[in-house]
C-alpha cells in the first residue's frame, strides 16, 4: 500500500470531522435542511464524542441535565427523558446513540476512520481530507467538529515506559472498565475529571493516593433522581428554559442574581452562599454577579469554600493542601463534586503534595517524588487535555498556498469568531478557540455555531457564492477583542489553567475562549450575517 491513496470520485458538498454533539447536529443541518450530501468521518467505533472516550469512574457532566441537551427540536426533548439532575457518561451516551437513530444520522457516519490530513486543493476549491485508512476524500466545505477537550494530555514524566504496572488516562478509559479491586492506585490530576474520579475509585481500590500540583476549589453536585413531575414540567415548559439558556451569559438554564458581594452585609453574605453550597453544582457562582470580575468579591467566596474544605477534612495537614488555593475561584474550571473531599477522611486515602515535593520519576514499582516513593500497581492519568487547539492541530490541516495552521498558530491560536481561520478558505470549526465554547454550557455554544455554518452556506449556494474566508484585518481585531473580554475578568489570574494551555509544556500562553458571553456572542455573529458576512471575504 505504502503511498497509494484511495481517491473518492465523488465531489461532497461537506465533510464534517466528529461525530459527538457538533458533528450530529451539523450533519442533520446540512444534510435534512439544505439538501446536501455530507459525510462525518469518525475516529471511534460510534457516536458520542467526548462521551465516547471519557468513560472513567464518575464520568459525569456539570451542567444539569435538562439543559445538556439539543433544544432545537421539541419532538427530541418530548421523546427523552433524564433520570438524573447531572447526567453520568453512560446516560448521555445513550441520549447521543438516541439522536443518531431518531434522525437517521448513522448511514451517513463513517466510523473507525482516524483524520491524518486536510489539503486544500486552491485550484479546485477542494478540500482534500485523507483518513488513516489511506481513503482520501473531497469536498467543497469541510467542517471540523472535534470538540475543545480530546487531545489527551500525557505529562512527560521519566519513567513512565519502565511502569510495570498498568497506566490510564481519563480521557481514554476502556469499555470494559478497569477493576480497582484490591489495588494499589495512584491518581495524578486534581481537576474536575479527579474530583470526580477519586471517591470512585476509593471505594473499590485497597490504597489510593491522590497526587495534587495545584489545590482545587469544589462545591457539591447534589446529584439526585429527577422526579417525575421535574421531567413534565420542563418538557411543557421547554421554550421558556430554551429562552433563559439563549439569554444568559454562560448557557446555563439558570440566571445570575443581579446583586454584587458587597450589596448586602456580611450575615447576609453567608446566607447566600450557605443557601448556594446547600442547593450544589455550577449554580454556586450564580449566587453573586460580580464574582468573576471583582478580585474582593471573589474572595469572599474564595475563603467561604477554603474554609468548607478545612470543615469537612478531618485530619489538619491534608484540609491546609487541600485548602491551600493559588487562584481565584471560577478563574479555572470549577469542578462540582460528590464526596470528594470527603474521601480524604478514609482511612485507604492518601493525598500527596506534589508542588512541595515534584514527582521526579515514574519507577517499574511505582512514583517517585522527592519526598519518596509511592508503590502502585494501576496509575490514573486525570491530567486534562491539550485543549481547543490540540484537536484541531491533530488534524494536519494545510490550507492555501500550502500554509499549516500548526505554523499560522505557533504563538497561539488567531481566528474570526472561532469559526474561520485567514489563509484556511471554507473551512469551519465548530467552538474553536476564540468562541464561547468552554465557558458555556457546550450543547448551547454547539447549536449557535452550528446554525449560524448552516445559515452561512445556505446564503453562499443561494448566492452563487464558491469561498468564503476570514480577513486578516477582522481576525486580529476579534484576537484583540477575545484578550480585552479575558482582561474584564479574573480568568486570566489562573495562571496554570487550560484555558490559558499553560498545562502543557511549550504551547503559547493565550487565553483561549472568549469570555464576553453567549448572549453577546450569538448577537455578534448575527450582526455580522446581517452585514453580509462582514470581515469575511466571500468570492
Ligand atoms: P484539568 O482541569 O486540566 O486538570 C488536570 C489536572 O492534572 C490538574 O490538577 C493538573 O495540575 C494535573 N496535572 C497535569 N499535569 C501534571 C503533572 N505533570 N504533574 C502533576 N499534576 C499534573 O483536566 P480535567 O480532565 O480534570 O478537566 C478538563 C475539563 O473537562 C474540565 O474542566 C471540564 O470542562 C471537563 P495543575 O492544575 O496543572 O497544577
């Protein structure tokens, strides 16, 4: 085979690369609305994206499952129904498995086929995108739908090849599930994939000990069964939750208060966030509006949840680790948990201080830190991810006159709303960086971008129009706006979150998503439209 490569024939009028929440919906958009004859190429065995893979012990989603669901269609929302108020992985891969089927959307799909390359043929106005497989195929638009968090991020740390035991990352857990039983595990990575998976693992492992570099804030879930009358009443009332997610700044089916921290006294104070920490889950930074732009407000909450952590952690050295935090809260991703702290109080639980005493290496028997060795049979991976560029740049996409986005994004990532790349013509990502995306409730940020790619080429064919592509002028400017949203806020004080791709070695410091909000984002971008795709060049 070496070199030969299968070339389709047949010219498509899209190919989309994905096949979890972004590439569902744009597949049913392009393909039931506009008539068009797409094909979704797919990495895995089956749908689901992100719930493909993460398949860990806890595996859950933050965003309450009433809204972590497709809300263009009152048919879906009529037919499904969540049986928790956050819905676990398997649960949400079956709702996926359940939209594939409802629309037909499989025999378009095609599965086990791995991207390797995206050219773009400038004398056809082509795309040329070549699977593992050695398939090539060609298409007028091509749309990536790869999701922010799939690039597992394996630190590299010596060693790790000489690890006689068996390693895992979180983002890539077999289907058979790994059995914890009488074993001794260590667990790297404290964010919101080890503040899920920790008590988990706890409860079946002989010995867990829990690897920290950078402590965590963490409120509860609260998980719990939805009542049957909650499922009614959100199905009767789904136009009204639809129009709170479209109007709020993240997404979510919530709103926030519309008071600041220092609005009320300091008994007041407590009672709110009492009444916050009682009620659980994301909804805690909805308790006070100004929580995320105000260094003195935001450290109410910071010291409020501290000192949550120093009350449930019963032995006094693991509480001041655990409490022992470098960043404002919300400035990273804040994770929801269920016991997670708790599982420090177990007698089988060992937390280790690894900004105190670095991992040095990784031993045939176990982890070596400079405080000594740790003996482990399995070895969790929860290090997070080379987000929002990582899986597009695992793409190999060359654009015009040959250039690679690796190289237009060496010092990080420029681009027009996060949907279009200058030098990249007819190419869209779905949430890239410089969009919303990870600030929000992603199924929410998903539609937006998906409808508003489906708009965009609907007017193109109606228009006689062949290229659409990002300028340079209105790229810098939206790099300049994406900065001036994060410089409003209090993320960028998070100084070794993902958001930032400071949790991998070498990649540019940027902030990443735009944190100006959904409602401000979604107006934006219709404007834009409106204006004849303004910032564009359209041939
Ligand atoms: P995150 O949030 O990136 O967390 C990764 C964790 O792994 C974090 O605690 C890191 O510490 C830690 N980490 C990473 N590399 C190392 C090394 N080399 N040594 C020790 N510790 C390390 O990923 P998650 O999977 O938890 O969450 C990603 C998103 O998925 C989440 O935000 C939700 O949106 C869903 P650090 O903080 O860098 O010091």
């Amino acid at each position: 085979m070496g070199t030969s490569i299968k070339r389709d024939a047949k010219v498509l009028d899209a190919v989309i690369i994905g096949a979890g929440f972004a590439g569902l919906y744009q597949l049913h958009c392009l393909r039931d609305r506009l008539g068009l004859d797409v094909t979704v190429l797919e990495a895995a065995d089956g749908v689901g994206g992100t719930w493909y893979w993460n398949r860990y012990p806890g595996a859950r989603c933050d965003t309450e499952s009433h809204a972590y669901c497709f809300t263009f269609s009152q048919a879906l929302i009529d037919a499904w129904s969540w049986s928790e108020r956050y819905p676990g992985q398997a649960e949400i891969l079956r709702y996926m498995n359940f939209v594939a089927d409802r629309l037909d959307l499989r025999r378009d799909i095609q599965f086990g086929r791995r991207v390797t390359a995206c050219r773009f043929d400038e004398s056809q106005n082509l795309w040329h995108v070549t699977t593992g497989l050695g398939e090539t195929l060609r298409a007028k638009f091509l749309i990536a739908a790869v999701g922010c968090l799939s690039t597992a991020n394996v630190p590299d740390i010596p060693g790790l090849e000489t690890f006689e035991g068996r390693w895992l990352h979180t983002g890539q857990w077999p289907h058979e599930g790994v059995d914890f039983t009488g074993k001794r595990v260590g667990q790297i990575g404290t964010g919101s994939t080890g503040i899920q998976a920790a008590p988990v693992i706890a409860d079946t492992a002989r010995h867990l000990t829990v690897f920290q570099r950078t402590a965590n804030y963490s409120v509860p879930a609260r998980n719990a069964p939805l009542t049957p009358e909650f499922q009614r009443d959100v199905k009767a009332n789904f136009a009204e939750v639809r129009r709170i997610m479209h109007s709020t700044h993240n997404g979510h089916a919530f709103t926030i208060e519309d008071r600041n921290v220092f609005d009320v006294t300091p008994d007041e104070r407590m009672q709110i966030y009492d009444q916050a920490w009682d009620k659980g889950g994301l909804q805690f930074r909805a308790a006070f509006k100004d929580l995320l732009s105000s260094k003195p407000a935001n450290d109410t909450a910071a010291q409020y949840l501290s000192d949550k952590i120093r009350s449930i952690v019963k032995d006094p050295a693991t509480a001041e680790i655990l409490a022992d935090i470098d960043h404002p809260y919300g400035a990273k991703r804040p994770p929801i948990d269920t016991d997670y702290f708790e599982t420090f109080n177990r007698d089988n639980v060992t937390l280790v201080d690894v900004r105190k005493a670095p991992i040095e290496a990784i031993t045939p028997t176990g982890v070596r830190t400079s405080a000594g060795e740790y003996p482990l049979d399995i070895l969790v991976f929860a290090t997070g991810f080379d987000a929002m560029t990582g899986p597009l740049l695992a793409l190999d996409i060359q654009g015009r006159d040959g250039r690679a986005l690796r190289d237009t994004w060496r010092h990080g990532p420029t681009n027009y709303l996060g949907l279009q790349v200058a030098g990249f013509p007819n190419l869209f990502t779905i949430t890239g960086p410089g969009s919303p995306s990870v600030l929000t409730n992603m199924p929410v940020a998903i539609e937006q971008h998906v409808e508003w790619i489906t708009a965009c080429i609907a007017h193109m064919r109606e228009t006689g129009i062949a290229r659409i592509e990002a300028t340079e002028t209105a790229s810098q400017r939206w790099v300049q706006a994406v900065n001036a949203a994060a410089d409003a806020t209090l993320l960028p004080q998070a100084h070794h979150s993902w958001y930032l791709g400071a949790n991998v070695p070498g990649k540019p410091r940027v902030f990443m998503p735009y944190a100006g909000g959904m409602a401000r984002y979604r107006q934006h971008c219709s404007e834009i439209a409106a204006k004849g795709y303004e910032g564009f060049a359209l041939s």
